[in-house]
C-alpha cells in the first residue's frame, strides 16, 4: 500500500565490465599536486601553532586570566 505518491524505481543493474575504471594521467597529477599542497598547508600551520605555544610558554601569561584584575 503506497499513501504517499508513486512508487520509487529500481536503481538500474550496476555494470558487468571487468576492466577498472580509467584514470587520466592528468587528473593523478592533479591528486598528486592537491596532496602536496595540502601537506604544504599542514606543515606551516603546525609551525604557526608550535610558534604561538612557544610564545605563551615565553610570556607566562593565561590568555584566560589576564584580563582580571
């Protein structure tokens, strides 16, 4: 019994091939250069964050707590 509209289809049978799916030379190049980038992102943002430590260790202050008086 169906009260609300039709009935859905059923999904088409997936493909019989045995031959994987092609991937273009550029399109892994692309991957490869994304993968980097990101790696490049990574690594100046773990010196940011190691720089920003080593400067709260240096001044000693709570950021928390330093504006009570």
């Amino acid at each position: 019994m169906n009260l609300f509209g039709r009935k859905k289809a059923e999904p088409p049978p997936p493909p019989t091939s045995n031959a994987g799916p092609t991937v273009s030379a550029s399109s892994t190049l692309n991957a490869i250069t994304k993968l980097r980038d990101a790696g490049d992102t990574l690594d100046k943002r773990e010196d940011y964050l190691n720089n920003k430590i080593k400067k709260e260790v240096r001044c000693g202050s709570d950021p928390w707590t330093a504006h009570e008086v």
